[in-house]
C-alpha cells in the first residue's frame, strides 16, 4: 500500500525551515493541496494518511468523488499533537481544552461521542474520555468522506501512544483496540520506537495480526529507535505484513531512489507513506513507487473484519 502523506500541507518538515518556506504558502491551501492527493491517488497512491484537522478534512471533502471512485483508503492519525498544544496556549489550558472538546462533541449531532463524553465528566473515566473523542474523530472524518468505507485503519499520534508504552497503560491501549473493533476499523499506532511498541504489545496480549503500525524505516536510521540494526532486526521477525514506511526521505535527506532501494530490501512491509509538495512531484513519485515496489494492498487484520455497527 502506497500512501500520500500530510506533512507538506501543514507546513512541516523535520529537517529545516528553509524546506519549509521554498515550498511557498500555496501548498498549505485545502484546494491547492487537493489537487496534489488527487494528482497522487492517479499516479500510484492507494489512500492518503492524514492528521485529523480542519485542513486535511477541507482536503478529504473536496475529493470524495475521487476517494470513491477509486476506492482509496483513509487512514487518519489523532490527535493533530500541534493544533491541541496551540489550542491550550491560546484557549486557556487544559481546562479550555476539555470545555471546547465537550462543546463540540455535544454539538456534532454524534449521539455515541455526545453519551460518552457525559460519562467521562460525571465519572472521569479516561477510558470514557478516549472513547467519546476517537468517536467524536471518526464521525469528523466519515462526515467529510461522505463514507464510512472509504476509512480504514486509525493511528493513535505517536506522542499518545508512545507515551501509553512509557506509563504502562494497558487498559487504555486496548480500550482502543475494542472500540475500534467495534467500529469495524483497524486500530493503528504511530510510534517512533517500533521494537519497543512489538515489546509492549506482546507483553499485553494485544495480537500483532489484529493491527496497523507505522514507523519510520530509511537507510540512515532517521528517527529510528532505538537503532536501524534492531528496528530491522524486529520487522524481520514479524508475523504479518502490517507495518508502513514512514520518514523513508529522512526529511528530505535521502533521494527517492535510494529511499526505494533500501524499502524494497525489507521484509514485512505492507506499504510507505510518502510527502510530496507539487502534482508534478506526485506524478513522478508515485509512479515510480508503484513502478520499483510490488506492494500488495495490505491484509486486513482480524480485528477490523467485523462489519461497523
């Protein structure tokens, strides 16, 4: 599976700034960037992975005919880490945040995420609380598809879920796991520890075959931990194909070719995530990553092979 990646449209790369401002203002803009999913989704890209937020959702509505025609996959990550750490600058705190999150949720027409989100205040159950705001998510990202078929696995944020690893929150991390089931869609995790997440999620008993990973996988370690050798070493041992390429440019370090030379060495991989900031770009990348790579669509985990409710 070859997804087109968000970064670009919001303004971020990991390797400079100056990156960041040749590429102009323009690709930040929800039709300017449309254009380059759709330019993408034509030229080789199976779905497109996004940060849940107002701008990639403008991006998801505006091309719903293509996500159907096609039958491209949606594969969100939540939450958007940078648009809630603003929000809590600017709207006081923590407090602000969870006042705005209840306003939204109670006004979304959401009756699930409306229902558990007065349980997580009357209870302050975090188990709640997660449920009303992945359900609250969910509903953001089918309202803007105008489907439910087109979402396929959801990514807890690496800042979330490496954080759950760290704090030993096992209940939480399935809780998600279960929900997700229930909702007949793949539960994911973003994480820049892969060993350590394979670790965690063995000791918990939460099946490797049941989920989505994505990790960063490139030929200098960019972001690797706690090394290349052991993330390598790890995929290798993997029992499904289930994990997706991330960072495979190293911000831009590495040229696309490399990048594909060195992906298509591994085993295990059900795909890469791959950024590009013009249709002229996307046309060339992505036809030469469907081209070089022979990723199948990646096998459906078990868990997600429940019909959504």
């Amino acid at each position: 599976m070859i997804l087109v990646g968000d970064n670009p449209f919001h303004g971020i790369s990991h390797l400079s700034q100056d990156r960041v401002k040749a590429r102009g203002s323009g690709i930040t803009q929800a039709k300017f960037a449309s254009n380059i999913v759709v330019k993408s989704l034509a030229s080789g890209a199976d779905g497109f992975m996004f940060s849940v937020d107002e701008t990639t959702l403008d991006i998801v509505k505006s091309i719903r005919k293509e996500l159907k025609e096609r039958n491209a996959r949606l594969l969100p990550i939540v939450p958007y880490a940078y648009g809630y750490v603003r929000q809590m600058v600017q709207g006081g705190g923590m407090t602000g945040l969870l006042k705005d999150f209840l306003k939204k949720t109670t006004s979304s027409m959401n009756v699930s995420a409306a229902l558990a989100a007065s349980k997580a205040v009357s209870t302050s159950d975090p188990v709640s609380l997660m449920k009303a705001y992945l359900l609250y998510e969910i509903s953001r990202v089918e309202s803007a598809s105008g489907s439910k078929k087109n979402l396929h696995t959801l990514f807890l944020h690496e800042i979330v879920i490496d954080m759950a690893l760290a704090l030993n929150l096992e209940k939480i991390t399935k809780a998600f796991c279960s929900l997700m089931k229930d909702r007949g869609i793949v539960p994911g995790f973003e994480t820049r520890n892969f060993p350590f997440l394979v670790k965690k999620l063995q000791e918990w008993n939460i099946r490797l075959e049941d989920v989505a990973i994505v990790a960063p996988f490139n030929s200098i370690g960019f972001q690797m931990t706690p090394s290349r050798e052991e993330c390598e070493s790890v995929l290798a041992r993997m029992p499904i194909s289930n994990t997706i390429a991330m960072s495979i440019l190293a911000a831009g370090y590495l040229k696309l070719e490399q990048a594909l030379d060195y992906i298509s060495s591994l085993p295990n991989l059900s795909g890469l995530v791959l950024g590009v900031s013009n249709e002229n770009q996307a046309e060339k990348s992505f036809s030469m990553a469907r081209d070089r790579l022979g990723f199948q669509t990646m096998t459906t985990p078990t868990a997600a092979r429940k019909k959504k409710a």
